[in-house]
C-alpha cells in the first residue's frame, strides 16, 4: 500500500548553466506533480465536507493528507461531479463522507469515475459519519411531494456538538484499521480530542441555556440536530418543502403564521441565499442569524471548536 | 416540555423523601449522616432513571441508522424520464442540412405537440465487482429502442474503468450525456450530421485515470460499429474504434474546467442515402451509396463558473466543440438509375459554442451557435458530372432558450431559433419541452 518517500532534489548542478537548472527543475517538477499520488506517506483523505475534514485533522494530525471536497458556502447536496474531485478521489486511501443521501447528486459519480476500488461502499476506506449517529426526521412515507426527503433521515448531523463523539471514535477505529502503524497516535489523539470535546460541549450547554425553549424559524430544514441539543423550538421553515426555493406567496403565508406563532429569531446556514430570511426578519421584526453550518462558514468559524463557539455566539446575539 | 415535567417530579419525590427521612430521627447525628448518604444515593438513581427515561422517548422519535445508505435496497434503482414539446417549425424537418444529405439527419422535430422519447432507466449494482445500467427509450409512437445497456466495474482499481455492452460513447463533452440534460431541446448541429446525435456502439471502452492530483484521463473503444458515422457490419472484429483523452482542474473554488480530444474510425459499406440534390438537377434527388473509411477528429472544452463554487444560486457555464470527418471510398451515383460507381473523398467539419447561465435557483438561460461547413468533395472522373463536389454554403443556426425548474426534478423550457442551415430555407423554430424525471435520483455527470 505505502510507497516508499520518494527523495527528489532539485538543486542544480552549480557547473552547469542556468538554462539547465530551470529545465531540470521543470522536469522535476512535472515528475513530482505526477507521481504526487504516491509520494505522500501520510494517509490520502478524501473529506467530502469541511466538518469532516476537520474532525479528521484533529484524529490524524500530520498522519493524514486531507482533501475537502466542498466548500463552507457551497450547498452540499448539489455540487457537481467535477474532474477535480475525480481526480482527488483516485488517489483517496479513504473517503469520509456525511452520507445518508447527502452526496446522492455527486458521489456515485465520482466513485464510479475514480477508478478506486478501495474506496467504493462497503470497503474500509468508504466511511458514513451518518452511520454512528441516531437519525432525526426519518421520514415514515418516502413520497417526492413531500420534496427532497432522505430516507435514512435528515442528514445534517453536524450541527449538534454531541455526535462527533461517535464519529470520531468510529473514525479513529477506521484509521487504526487503514494505518494500523501509528494506532498508539490515533489513540492519544483521540482521547484528548474526546476529552476536550466533553469539556467545550459542557461550556456551550452552559453558555446556551438562555436558548432552550426560544421559537425560531429556518430557511432549510438543516438544523434538527441543533434544535434537539440545544431545545431550539422551530416554528416554520422558508422553503415550502425540502430542497424547493422560498417562493414570495409562500413567505406571506409564512409571516401570516408568525402572528399566532412567533419566533425570536430566523436563522440560515452560510451556504443559503440570505434574501428570504432578511424579507422574514425585516417584516416580522425580528434578527436574521446566520450559522456558519460547518468550519468556514463563517470567519470565526475556523476550527470543530470555534463553530460551535461561533452557533452560538450569534443565536445569542439573536435573542438580543 | 417533559423534560420540564421530569424535574418537577424529581423535585417533589426528593423533597418528600428527605422531609419524611428528617422527621424520624431528627435526635441522631450519625443517622443524619447516613440518611444524607442515602439520599444522595436516592438522588443518584432517580437521575440515572430520568436519563433512562429520556433516552427511551427520544429512541421512539427516531431510529438509528445501522444500514449504509444506498439507492437500491436490492431492489435496482428505476428511473423514468418523461418528455414532451410544442414545436412551431417554418420549413418540413426531414430537409437536411444544405451539403449534408449524404449525412445522418434526425432532427426529432415534429410539428404541434408531442410526446418525445420516454426513458426507463434501471441500474443496479450486480455484485461486488460489476454495476449494471439499462436505459430504454420508449418511441411515442410505440416500439421500445435499447439505448444503453452496459457493465461497469472499477474492481481493477489503479484507476481502470471497464465498461461493455451498448453505451454512449466517450468521445467529445456532450456525447455522453442523456438527452434530459441536454441543455437545449436538440442536440448542436454538427452532432446530428457528423454523430446522429449521439454516438453509441457495441462494444467495450477501458478508461484509465492517472493517478495525478489534476484529472488526466484516457480510453479507448472498440464496437461493432453499428451507427453513424459506421454501417451495422456483420464481421469478425471490430468495426470501430475511439480513443480519447480529457484534462481537467479546478481553479480556485468557483472555476472548473475540462477539455478533451477524441478519434473515431470506422468504415461504411453499402451506405444508401436517398433525396441527394445531384448537379443535373434530378427534382427530389437520386439514391447514392457510398463505401469506404470514415474518419473523425475532435476537440472539446467546458469551463464553468459559480460564485463561491455554490452551484444552487447561480453559475456560468461556457461549452464548445469541434468535429472534422473525413470520408474516403467510393460512391455509386443513383442506385436506381444510372449506377455509376466513382471515387471520392470529402472533409466536413462542425462546431458549436454554447453558454448557459443561472440567473437564479429556478431559472436559467441560454445562447448556442453552430456551424458547420460540407466541404469540398474530390470526385472521380466517372461521376464528375453528376455528383456535387461544393454547395458553397456554410449551414448555421442561433438559438437561445430559458428554463424554469422549481425542483431537481422538474424542467420547463421555451426555446427559440433561427435555422439557417437550409441554404434558402429559413426556419424560425419555437420550442416549449417539458422534462420531468421520476423515481431514483441519478447523480448528474460534470
């Protein structure tokens, strides 16, 4: 499986003249891009969300070379199958993905594309974080009219700090089995990160109190997890069914029901247009929030720790 | 709610315990103590209840996902693909394109409405090495046609891809792709006459991708070569042949690009096309048959564009391709009447470019234009004064659409143009095409 370090070095011969050192580099270069696949030691990841890119980084540390498949403002249900990702994932020793039907629109692609037999459902390098975690909103009908529902239920599990613990305890165990080499690390690293994890969710359960029982309104169903951790109340939701586009008579009809039912406050993930939850807000008088949903989505949002710093900073800044 | 309820009672049972403890033996210190204990004990196994409560009413709200997701649970993922327009054409579509009447011309085009192709779409995976698809297009006017109907697998690994049985050829951007992603209601022109729309063969493609950090991919096909540009040869061997080769990157996070180019080659023989314009003039054109190797060259490039990479809101997207086929053998002039066999040869050569924009989640709109050129043909002595060797008259088109598509599944198209590729024969065309895709959903190619 591990190919050796490859030693390339591109000094040049100082008797020799300039044109030949920059060839030479060129060359090098163009060799060392070819065979970048292979010269890594470190384990190849193919993260599909900045969420699980992170949460690899913190059980790998330098063990593991991460490739983030998505960006934090991108919409992880629809991203295209590009060549990149084809490529990053031929090379892939595994793929940590959410699952549960969020990649549908792109993964059986790529997988297909990549010619990686490695890291094809069902083999160790194929990791679901959706697979440790209790699902919310497993749907009892699976009808397209009730719009983009997932079978195995909704797959936004990040946003509630507790299910990185499972995940990571079964993402640690997959990386011992693939680099067995450097188990003891993946072990440390993963008590510590547990350790820490349990201590900052305590803080932020502490620091969230003020929010258990609050009404809100979401612009996607995205945030159950969020909701059942922090006993968050949502009331509505701006889009008319899963996955369809807020259309103007339906956010009148949304604003209408706030009348009986009000919320503090409407919240987004980064990712989502702002336009419907700022027609909401300015009408119903209320803050717009926005959450950064994964590590990047917004600019304090740069690490596991400090996304969930940041959630809940700005829901409290929301109640203000 | 009920957690608020669970505490109260915790509550209310913790304080009558100690109450009623207290009130026994309020004279004895060391019983106090013990009491305390024991009530930190009660205290600890209510708790431990409570959670235990809670733990049951949350598991019956929801259910732990043990099974990996997956399309299929064993039961194939089926698809279907339904399709309809109204088409409002000036000119009859069965004129083909000035300079390509010896070429495929299957415009699809029929007057009023229709229903168009509808595809069943069956896939599966068959075993740990092998996937099967089966896309069956069913004819509105009845007839089911076998579009694909291929394996896959990729148990090679080292980035080998191995495919067989019908499919849609590898070569060029848009030929692989199914006609309810096409971007317009028909495909560009140059695919209809070089193409016949979209190649497919039978046969078998071996894909490699190089295991480098940009995408570098190359194939190569053999097949029966059962369609156009080939003629259905009942021999040993292969009767056609493809190689292509793609590039591709990211730039940066909202820039993604690939360009490829491909050879196709295979042979015609006995190929007869009726209605052929010839330079006596014969009124309806003369039956020709040609034999002889055919051979194309392609290239092609797409670049795409999304604010942030986020291609739900809006994204740019700027395609084209080009094709040249050269064509060498003999050609039998009027089939019918005079048989006169003769040499020729001719290059003709098609491009297009195309951009489609989304303005908006649910809208998007589209410009393309095409060209194509018939070539100068070089003919035989033999049939020098019958056949045309040069129409002077390079075929094109502009056409512009938008779509409307309120859900993943769902789209609505209008689209307008105006055909000039009949010299003389202007043709403003008016589109309106529904696609609606039911059951499975298929994850899109780039």
């Amino acid at each position: 499986m591990e190919t050796k370090q490859r030693e390339v070095s591109a000094k040049a011969n100082p008797r020799l003249g300039e044109g030949y050192a920059v060839a030479k580099n060129i060359l090098y270069t163009s060799l060392l891009l070819l065979l970048s696949g292979n010269v890594h030691a470190a384990l190849n990841v193919f993260a599909c969300e900045p969420e699980w890119a992170a949460l690899t980084q913190q059980l790998a540390g330098d063990k593991a070379s991460i490739y983030t498949a998505t960006g934090p403002l991108q919409d992880p249900h629809q991203v295209q199958a590009r060549p990149s990702l084809i490529a990053k994932a031929r090379n892939a020793q595994l793929l940590v993905c959410t699952g549960a039907e969020l990649e549908i629109g792109w993964m059986p692609v790529v997988l297909r594309e990549s010619g990686n037999s490695n890291i094809q459902p069902g083999s160790n390098g194929y990791f679901e974080a959706a697979q440790y975690v209790t699902m919310l909103e497993v749907p009892s009908r699976l009808d397209r009219a009730d719009g983009d529902v997932h079978a195995a239920g909704n797959p936004h599990i990040q946003t509630d700090a507790r299910n990185f613990l499972p995940v990571a305890e079964a993402l640690s165990k997959r990386l011992i089995q693939l680099d067995p080499a450097n188990a003891a690390y993946y072990q440390q690293q993963l008590t510590s990160f547990n350790q820490k994890w349990r201590t900052a969710i305590a803080g932020w359960e502490k620091q969230a109190a003020p929010l258990r029982g609050v009404s809100i309104i979401a612009h996607h169903k995205g945030f159950p997890y969020l909701n059942d951790w922090l006993g968050l109340k949502q009331v509505a939701e701006l889009e008319p069914k899963p996955g369809m586009e807020p259309s103007a008579a339906y956010l009148g009809q949304v604003l209408g029901e706030l009348q009986q039912h009000p919320a503090r406050m409407v919240i987004r993930a980064a990712y989502q247009n702002e336009r419907p939850s700022e027609w909401i807000a300015e009408r119903a008088h209320i803050p717009a929030v926005t959450l950064p949903f994964t590590v990047g989505g917004t600019p304090q949002a740069t690490n596991l720790f400090t996304m969930f710093d940041d959630t809940i900073q700005r829901l409290l800044a929301g109640l203000k | 709610m009920s957690r608020n309820i669970y505490w109260c009672t915790t509550v209310a049972v913790l304080l009558g315990n100690s109450f009623s403890a207290l009130a026994a033996d309020d004279a004895d210190p060391q019983s106090v103590g013990a009491q305390i204990q024991q009530l930190k004990q009660n205290n600890k196994e209510l708790e431990q209840r409570l959670q235990q409560v809670e733990i049951t009413a949350t598991q019956a709200q929801t259910r732990s996902s043990a099974a990996p997701s997956n399309v299929n649970s064993f039961n194939p993922a089926v698809a279907m693909i339904l399709s309809g327009t109204y088409e409002q054409l000036q000119q009859d579509p069965a004129i083909p394109a000035t300079g390509f009447a010896m070429n495929a011309n299957n415009t699809g085009y029929v007057h009023g409405f229709s229903l168009q192709e509808s595809e069943l779409s069956i896939s599966a995976n068959i075993d740990p090495q092998f996937s099967g698809v089966g896309t069956f297009s069913l004819a509105p006017e009845g007839g089911i046609n076998v579009e694909n109907a291929y394996v896959q697998t990729s148990a090679l690994g080292n980035g080998l891809n191995l495919k067989f049985g019908r499919f849609f050829s590898g070569l060029g951007y848009l030929n692989e792709q199914h006609s309810h992603v096409w971007d317009f209601a028909d495909q560009p022109l140059v695919y209809r006459v070089l193409w016949d729309n979209q190649y497919a063969d039978d046969g078998m493609q071996l894909k490699w991708l190089a295991p480098t950090d940009i995408f570098v991919e190359i194939g190569g096909e053999v097949g029966r070569g059962l369609n156009y540009p080939g003629t259905n040869q009942n021999k040993n061997g292969a009767g056609a042949g493809v190689l292509f080769a793609h590039i591709g990157d990211d730039i940066g996070i909202e820039q993604s690009w690939r360009a490829g180019v491909s050879l196709q080659q295979t042979r015609r023989i006995d190929a007869v096309s009726y209605n052929v314009p010839d330079l006596p003039g014969t009124p309806g054109g003369v039956s020709n048959s040609f034999s002889g190797d055919s051979r194309t060259v392609g290239l092609d490039f797409v670049w795409k564009y999304s604010p942030n990479g986020n291609i739900r809101e809006r994204y740019l997207k700027v395609q084209s391709e080009y094709f040249r086929q050269y064509q060498n053998g003999t050609l039998t002039y009027d089939i019918t009447g005079s048989i006169t066999p003769g040499a020729y040869s001719n290059t003709q050569s098609g491009w297009y470019l195309q951009s489609v924009y989304q303005f908006m989640p649910t809208w998007r709109t589209g410009l393309r234009y095409d060209r194509l050129d018939p070539g100068t043909a070089s003919v035989g002595a033999s049939i020098a004064g019958d056949v045309i060797s040069d129409y002077a008259y390079h075929p094109s088109r502009l056409t512009w659409m938008t779509d409307y598509n309120p859900s993943e599944f769902t789209r609505i198209r209008l689209q307008l143009a105006h055909d000039e590729s009949r010299q003389g024969l202007t043709d403003n065309q008016v589109f309106v095409q529904y696609i609606m895709s039911l059951g499975a959903h298929g994850a899109h190619q780039y």
